[in-house]
C-alpha cells in the first residue's frame, strides 16, 4: 500500500492529483491478496494436482475467488466499509476489478496489477531481505530511480521514461533471478513438493462433505447445480486449514501459520492405521526432512539426491505435469516429482483481462508505456514511447521447462537402486516412453 501510495503521488507531479483516487488505489493495494489461503499458491497447485476444481469456474483454483468473496463480505451493503468506498466514489465490483487488473484505468491497472507494479517490488525486496539473498539493487535506491521520470500519458497509461524505465527493466531482471535461483530452485521446489504430499494425502483422507451445505454452495457459485464435486472439497479444505491453525492441540509455531497446519497434519496422518505403510512413513520422512532443513548446506544436499530432465518446448509441459500427477497418485510417497516452468518475463493480469479481436485472436489491455527499442540501450533522457507489451522485452523469455525428482523413500548411497524408487521411477518412465517424450528430453 504504501509502495503503491508512492508511486502514484510520483506519476501525479501537478494538480491532476485526486485524492479519491489515491484512497481508492491504497485500499486496492491493501487488499489484493487477501483471498491468499496458508501456503499461498502452494495450496492452489495442491487442488489442481487432485483435479479439483471450482464448479462454474475456467480451469484450477485461483485465490482471486476467495478475494472477491472476502471484499464482498467486507463491503457488504450497509457497512461502514461500503459507506466509505460509495463516499469515495467507487463501488465494491470497482475495487474487484482493478485488483484483476481490469479497472480500465491504465495507471492504476498498472501500480496494482501488471508486470511492474506494487506488489513486485514489495516481495522482490521483502523476499531477498529475509532469505538473505543479495541482488544489485538497493530498495531505497531503486524507489527514487523508478519514481525519477514516471508520469502518466494523456491516454492515461503509466509511462516509465529515462532513468525510470532503467529501473523497471532491473526490477524485471531481479524477479526473474528470484525465481530461477530461489523460489523454483531444485531444492526449493522438492521441499515444496513434500509439503504437497503432506498436504494432498491429509485432503485425501480427512476431508468429507458431511460438514458442506451443497445447496448453499451451489447458490453461491451462481446456480442450483455445479457440474464437480470440487468446489465441496475445496470448501471443506479451507474448513480444516482454519481448524487447524486455530487449533488449541498444538502450540503455535514462531515460524508461522504454515508450520502449525503442517505439525497438525502430520501428527494426525503418523497415527492414521487405514493409510498405506509406505505412504505413512514417506509423510513422517518427508516431515522430518523439510523441518530438518537449515542454511545453503543442507539444501545442496538434497540437490545432490535430485534427478533432472530438462525440456525444450512448452507443448510437452501439460503432458509430462500428468504423468508426473498420475506417478504421485499411483504410487503416492515414492518419488517427489517437480514439473517447473519459469513464469514469463513479463508478467501480467488474470486471463479475464484478455479481449477478442474480431479475426477472434487475443489482445491483452495494455497500461504502461516504455522507450522504443532494446531495453539494454536504454538512456537516460530517452522518454517512452511503446507499449509495454509491444517492447523487445516480450523476447525476454525462458524456453523450455525442467523436471525435478527426488527419491523420497531411497535409502543408502544410491537410493535409485531402492524397490519403491524402482518401481515409481519405472511406471513414470514408462508413462513418458508412451507418448515419446523422454527422447526429447537434454
């Protein structure tokens, strides 16, 4: 909130600064991620690899459902909150809206959601301060540099001109750094992975829809009937999430929200006797490992135990992320297998931002404005010009995908050699040799 304060007043030098409007964007900003459930979207790739979807909804979970219907308790009609948002001159599907990305007004799509807004730069520094992670930029720095020469077009996009454009091609380089080195790092990704299957196998065997009122439900999806069964279990997902992190059994962690749901699915899922031996002592091994993990050392350990396949060409991701979910859910607790794709360069809102052209291809609202050009050349008087879409940086893309797997049940020197990891690692490779993909592989 008060990055995107910040740069507002910044791109609005003159009288043209609204005061409404500025409140609006700071509860916006304040807001956007407040439908985020523990693990973040962990959790959301935890309910697409069950196949668990939202009834009347595109494709896999997204916490942007529980943003909206979160705000809309908020600023319920009558409310204060409600009162105060009319008084500014705005509605509750307006703040919904811009927090999509899809208000309508450029600048403001721009600072709350887009390739280089608030958000980003809050993490990217939060993120390297905690992880203790170093990157070129200095955040006290890079705020001046990116506010320097940031203004807003008479068309009402956020233009970055000179030395602002500089610092927002560094914020991108930054990012992408940040995933490629530490949120999708091999040994990252197989600690996620073992919270996954902690995770899954707890939903698995705990959740029922005895608790669910399905006729509600269905009225608050939008009709009388849903087509899955998803939404129910992800409903009684979240019921057990916040059981869970509220419960009295267990003492809360000083480490956090996570670490008290993962302690309280573990103890129950280590006592359940209906759960498959292997299954069973993969969670306790698992929990064991990623609470035992401190500092780089340990890290590099568990990254000498990982096997890589590395792919080029992203037709072949959908079909190696579903044999890799039909390996886990086959032989559950064998093998953590990791299907990583580095997100794009550039970033941007949920699909609904998108638009039909009339020859029916799709066109993306832009809302920022850059020099023309290569980004590398860019000076420091050279004033925007392009749409940020349009710029070479759409070229700054990663190609391919990669695949990690980690012998969770291997023992002894040479766990690949173990009978679970034989077996598991048999039937994945036999998935892939059936569709030809493992020849393509690096």
């Amino acid at each position: 909130m008060k990055i995107a304060s910040y740069l507002y007043r910044k791109a609005f030098k003159n009288d043209l600064f609204n005061e409404n409007e500025w409140r609006f964007l700071r509860i916006a900003a304040l807001l956007h991620d407040i439908g985020h459930l523990p693990f973040s979207h962990m959790i959301e790739e935890v309910f697409n690899e069950l196949n668990w979807t939202p009834g009347l909804y595109k494709t896999s979970y997204s916490h942007v459902l529980q943003t909206e219907k979160r705000i809309k308790q908020i600023f319920r009609v009558g409310s204060d909150c409600e009162s105060h948002l009319t008084e500014l001159g705005y509605d509750v599907d307006d703040l919904i809206r811009l927090i999509n990305g899809n208000y309508g007004v450029g600048y403001l799509d721009a600072i709350i959601n887009s390739a280089i807004d608030a958000d980003k730069i809050d993490y990217i520094f939060s993120d390297t301060d905690v992880t203790r992670r170093r990157i070129s930029l200095t955040e006290s720095q890079f705020l001046k540099d990116i506010a320097s020469e940031l203004s807003v077009t008479p068309q009402g996009f956020l233009a970055f001109s000179g030395v602002s454009a500089r610092a927002a091609f560094d914020l991108l380089k930054a990012r992408r750094h940040l995933y490629q080195n530490l949120y999708l790092s091999p040994s990252m990704r197989v600690l996620e992975g073992i919270a996954k299957h902690i995770i899954t196998t707890y939903f698995l065997h705990e959740v029922n829809l005895r608790n669910i009122d399905i006729k509600q439900v269905a009225i608050e999806a939008g009709s009388l009937t849903c087509p899955d069964l998803g939404l129910y279990k992800i409903l009684e997902s979240i019921n057990h999430l916040e059981k869970l992190q509220t419960s009295e059994n267990h003492i809360p962690h000083d480490k956090g929200t996570e670490w008290q749901i993962i302690d309280g699915m573990h103890e129950r899922l280590r006592t359940n006797k209906l759960l498959n031996p292997i299954v069973r002592k993969s969670i306790s091994r698992g929990y064991e490992l990623i609470t035992a993990t401190r500092g780089e050392s340990a890290l590099k350990q568990i990254e000498r135990r990982i096997k890589r396949l590395s792919f080029n060409g992203l037709e072949l991701y959908n079909k190696v992320s579903k044999n890799a979910k039909t390996c886990k859910l086959r032989m559950p607790g064998r093998l953590i297998i990791e299907v990583v794709q580095f997100p794009k360069f550039l970033s941007i809102a949920d699909e609904r931002n998108t638009k039909l052209r009339s020859d029916n291809t799709k066109t993306f609202s832009e809302c920022i404005v850059v020099p023309p050009g290569s980004a590398a050349t860019w000076y420091a008087s050279q004033k925007a010009g392009m749409a940020l879409l349009d710029s070479t940086l759409k070229d700054e893309e990663v190609k391919g995908f990669n695949v990690y797997i980690y012998p969770l049940m291997g023992d002894g020197d040479n766990p690949y050699e173990d009978p679970n990891i034989k077996q598991a690692m048999n039937l994945f490779n036999r998935l892939m040799e059936q569709e030809s993909i493992i020849e393509e592989a690096e």
